[in-house]
C-alpha cells in the first residue's frame, strides 16, 4: 500500500451487494439499510443520553460533508482520537461516508509514537470528542473536527449525503498500527468488503437486530471492530461503559445487568480477569466471545460449570485478516488439551504450509496461512513487509493469502490448533508485541552499545543492556531508570520491559547469534533476617512475577496494568474478604495504601448477587 486511496491488491472477489449490481460500498449500503429499517432505536447508549440511528446516520452525513471538503481532491487517513463513546460510531461512520480510512489513536501511547502515526500516514484531518483533551502540539496542522453526541443528536436533519460512487468494496475503511518487527510500527489496511463481509458473518459474530453489545476494547484494538461495526451492521444497540468497568467483576455485572446487555465481545486477557473474580457473572449472556490469545482452560471450564452464557465461543485471527476468522463453540473443555482455535467463518480458508509453502495434509503441524475475504490490502506505505506477508493463496494463486508466524495443525473435520509462533513475536494481555520493535529502541539508546529483548513465561520482558562504558553497580538505578524514560517516550506501556538488567556482554551461540538461554535471569529478592512479608504484598509480588516489589514501589511503575490489577482484585477478595477499588493501584506506594485500605474496610463485601435469570436481564 503506497497511498491509503489505492489498494494495490485488486481482489477478484465480490460481494454479495456487489454481485446484484448494485456497486459501491456493500458496507455503506448495509448501513443505510439498518438505518432506515430502525431509525428510531438506539444505535448507542452512553450515561443517560442515546444516539438513534437516524440520528447517527445524520450525524455521520454532517460530518462526512465536512471531511470531505477539509480533505481537497487528495484526501489523506483521518485521525480518530475517539475511544468508547458514542463519538466513536459517528466517527467511524463519517470516514467511511466521505470514503477516507481513519486511524485509531490511543491515548495510552506515548505522544512521540502517536506525533510518528500522524506524520506517517499523512493525517491532516483530526476527529475529537470534548471530554477526550488532546495535547495541542498533536493537532499542530491539522484542521480539527469536534465530534458531540449530545449536540448532534439536537441538531435538525441537514441536506442528503451521498457517499461517493468510487467508494467500493476495496476502499481503505481503516489502518490499524500494530508492533513491528523492524522497530516501526505496522499500519494494517482494511477495506469496506473486509468489514462487512465480517460483521455479517451468520453464527458468529452472528449479532442481531435489537441486540444490545458491550463496548469494552479500546478503538485502537481491532476487536472493537466486532463491537462498532458488527452492532452498526445489524441494528443493534451499543453499550459505552465507563471506565475500568469491565477489570471490576462488581462493576461489570452491574453495568450488564443495568444495560440488559444480550452479547459480550471481550479480549481473552480481560475474560480471564474476570472470571477469576466471578466466574457466575457471565450467565444472563446471549452470547460471549472471546479474542485475542489462548484462554484459560480451567476458567473456561469453571465458567461452564458455574452459570454459562447460552452461546460461548473461543475465535482466532490476526488483525490483518480483519478481527478473527475462526470459531470454536465452548460447550465442554477439556483441561488437559488445547483449546482449538475452530472452524474458519463461511468467507475464510485455513492452509497448513511448510517452509517451502507447500500445503500440508490433516494432523501435520506447520505455518497457519489465511486465505478468504478477510485478508487485508497490506501494509500502508510498506510494500516490502506487504509483499512478504500477503502471497497468493496456496489454493487460490489469483487470490492473495496472509501469512501468519503461527504454528498450527487441522484436525480431520476442519478445526485448527495453534501452538507456538516461528519468530518471536508474542502476546501480552492480547496485544501484539514484536520483539525486535523493542530491541531497535533499546539498541538506540543513550549509552547502550548492545541490547536485547527476551520475553519470559514468568518474568515478562526482560531487556538486557551491554554499555558503552563500564557501569557501577552504585549507578545502575539511575541508569535503569533513564531507559525506562526513554523506552516508555516511544513504546505503549505494553511494550515496556519488566526487568532491565545490564551485562558485560550478550552471549553468542556459534551461529553468532544471541544465546537466550545463557541470559542470566532477574535476581530474586532475598528477606533480611527478620523480615515478613504480609500477604497482601506477597500477593503483589505474585501477580507482577517480581519478589523485589516492595509496599512502598509503584505498582505501574514496576510493570503493573489494568490487567494485572484485576487479577489482584479477585486474589485480595479471596484473601481478605475485601474488594479493593481499582483506582487504589495507579497510586505510588500502591501495596502499602492498599493494605491500608484493607486494614480499615469492613471485614468481608460481598459481591452482587448473581442470581439473575436471562428473562430478568433482558425484562
């Protein structure tokens, strides 16, 4: 992909709309068809307030006039500084209305990897929300379009907007960055026919009209892709919780029980959070998928014992091939096998190929290739990484595959396993973490001759650093922290190293190459005579893999997250009979305030009552 308004891959495939001769986005025109067909029910429910859809087909159209004609005869990507709103959907809808892709920000990146996303795509249009403060020097440039649900909704109906007839199937809908390998971000390009062929797959995501659908993943994750347009195209209502609501299995079964939510879409980090708080919360669901990495066999299985939502489905797929493209019912588990990833949607195909590409028969394990019309247009402005990973597909050459890294194996009736990767590339918490990314920053830093990026089952990552000149062992500290500085001023806080660990010399096998298993491995807190650790900072030091923690470290600071925090939750409940806000684990001195707080809390709070029948959460 040179330009996000050409697609250098022109697919043969076509879809359903397209085939009745309809042309132009099958996207689009699904969406003018909910949106006729339930004008009046709400599209997005956020607070007291909702969006209808003929208010935000509206709202969409105002907006996608004004892209237009800020973005001139060469429309370049729209920024989208938007997150779990409501402004989400008028957003997205805009781009794709005014035929540009937009770009999802998060905010949780640091400002020099978000300043490098808006430079690198070109982006001279930004769509803000007024709740949502976007430092100023990033929109420098840019001609900025506020972006309020409430407002709009008020607003009279304006002129007709109709969409451009060169916006098709293979129109950029959005570019996606994810971690890449070469120390530069990915951006992955996916059209209006990925989407919509996607969002209307039958039985999964398989969402329909009425629906009500959680908005739990962030819009720079492409599982918020199932939430936004999967509920956009099937007339569905889309929930918008506030913060933090779904780390908190108190707050999440609220939040579900109030919004009479029917499907949940969750990434599988956040799934095993709370199912080790609650594994009854999840009952009263219509439908709950999971996406993003292995579950959990156990919790899986103690959720189907407990109070299992009526359809439970396990999905597998990188980003590049919009969102996932297999599915695996969870109706039994068994605790001592891997859960399979499943059977690939209607519009996919799975191959199984060995180094050479050749297709490998049932039971042999090897590359996961994905063919289908999930795959993606590329890489933007990446037509080296583009060409290496989307080949023709081995069963189709005039059609184009993508080539995954992943390590599987199909069964005799079509369901795949995976198991492993053929590079290093790995997952934390369900986000995509390409080692090398880290290790070009490391090797970039101030005072560091060589580095290298390890990530460890228990551990985490580990970064190891050979200085330009000796260090004392007095100055480490300092200079442990100056890499953290610099690191987390270009990576997202998953990125970031847990250990940071300095060595004379990086081992080499005799290939030349960086011996990983001769790495030394972080030192272990050792007690002082005397000293006892209390349970809740044991409990600490468990979750983070880390017996250096101290009450009086920062939990954030020492590798902690949401996730992480979550996991805690659940354990201090089970040990203390507390639950601990989850806003105590962004304060310094974190063990010890919680402790505190512990302390003085009443001596058990009992979490909310599960005893809710389907019947009642839907009334």
């Amino acid at each position: 992909m040179n330009k996000p308004e050409e697609n250098t891959r022109k697919s043969p495939r076509r879809s359903h709309t397209e085939a009745r001769g309809n042309g132009g986005s099958p996207l689009l025109h699904r969406f003018a068809a909910m949106a006729e067909e339930h004008a009046k029910n709400p599209a997005c429910l956020r607070g007291d307030s909702a969006l209808t859809y003929q208010e935000l087909d509206r709202a969409s159209s105002r907006l996608a006039a004004s892209i237009a004609e800020l973005s001139g005869p060469k429309p370049a990507p729209v920024a989208l500084f938007l997150d779990r709103t409501c402004e989400v959907l008028i957003g997205c809808m805009a781009a794709a209305k005014a035929g540009v892709p937009y770009v999802p920000i998060n905010m949780a990146w640091p400002e020099g990897r978000i300043a490098h996303v808006l430079t690198r795509v070109g982006a001279r249009v930004a769509l803000t929300a007024p709740e949502l403060p976007v430092p100023a020097r990033l929109l420098a440039a840019k001609s900025v379009l506020p972006v309020d649900a409430r407002a709009e909704a008020a607003r009279p109906a304006g002129p007709a907007w109709a969409p451009s007839p060169k916006t098709t199937s293979d129109t950029p809908l959005y570019i996606l960055f994810t971690s890449g390998s070469t120390g530069e971000p990915k951006g992955v390009v996916v059209t209006h026919g990925n989407v919509a062929q996607f969002a209307t797959a039958p039985e999964c995501p398989g969402f329909g009209p009425g629906r009500r659908v959680t908005s739990c993943c962030a819009t720079a994750f492409d599982l918020s892709v199932a939430e936004t347009w999967g509920s956009m195209l099937n007339g569905c209502t889309l929930a918008c919780a506030p913060p933090g609501t779904f780390l908190d299995s108190r707050r999440c079964l609220d939040f579900m029980h109030h919004r009479r939510l029917d499907y949940a879409v969750l990434p599988t980090a956040v799934f095993n959070a709370l199912a080790a708080q609650d594994a009854g919360m999840f009952g009263a669901l219509e439908k709950l998928i999971l996406c993003g990495e292995l579950p959990n066999s156990a919790l899986c299985r103690r959720v189907l014992d407990t109070a299992p939502p009526k359809a439970f489905y396990n999905t597998y797929g990188p980003t590049e091939c919009t969102v996932f493209v297999t599915v695996e019912r969870l109706d039994a588990i068994d605790e001592t096998a891997v859960i399979p990833a499943g059977r690939p949607l209607p519009t996919a195909s799975i191959h199984i190929v060995d180094g050479r590409g050749r297709q490998l028969g049932p039971g042999q394990w090897g590359e996961v290739v994905i063919g289908g019309q999930g795959v993606a247009a590329g890489y933007f402005d990446d037509p080296e990484r583009t060409a290496a990973a989307f080949i023709p597909d081995p069963a189709a050459p005039a059609d184009t595959a993508y080539r995954t890294g992943d390590r599987g194996m199909l069964a005799p009736d079509g369901r795949l396993t995976v198991s492993g990767r053929f590079d290093d590339q790995v997952k934390i918490s369900g986000m995509r973490v390409e080692l090398g990314e880290i290790r070009t920053l490391l090797n970039a830093a101030p005072g560091v001759r060589l580095g290298h990026v390890v990530h460890h089952a228990e551990n985490g990552l580990i970064a190891y650093a050979v200085m330009d000149s000796p260090l004392p062992e007095a100055d480490e500290d300092a200079a442990r922290e100056g890499l953290r500085q610099f690191l987390g001023g270009h990576l997202p806080p998953a990125l970031l190293p847990r250990h940071i660990l300095f060595v004379p010399a990086l081992p080499l096998n005799p290939n030349g190459k960086v011996d990983a298993a001769q790495l030394p491995p972080p030192p272990l807190h050792r007690a002082a005579a005397g000293e006892k650790a209390s349970c809740v900072l044991e409990a600490f030091r468990a979750a983070l893999r880390d017996d250096t923690f101290h009450a009086e470290d920062s939990f954030l600071a020492r590798g902690g997250n949401s996730l992480v925090a979550a996991a805690l939750i659940g354990t201090l409940h089970r040990q203390t009979g507390v639950w601990v806000p989850l806003e105590y684990f962004s304060n310094p001195k974190t063990a010890q305030l919680v402790e505190m707080f512990i302390a003085s809390a009443r001596p058990a709070a009992p979490a909310p009552s599960r005893q809710h029948s389907r019947e009642q959460v839907r009334f």
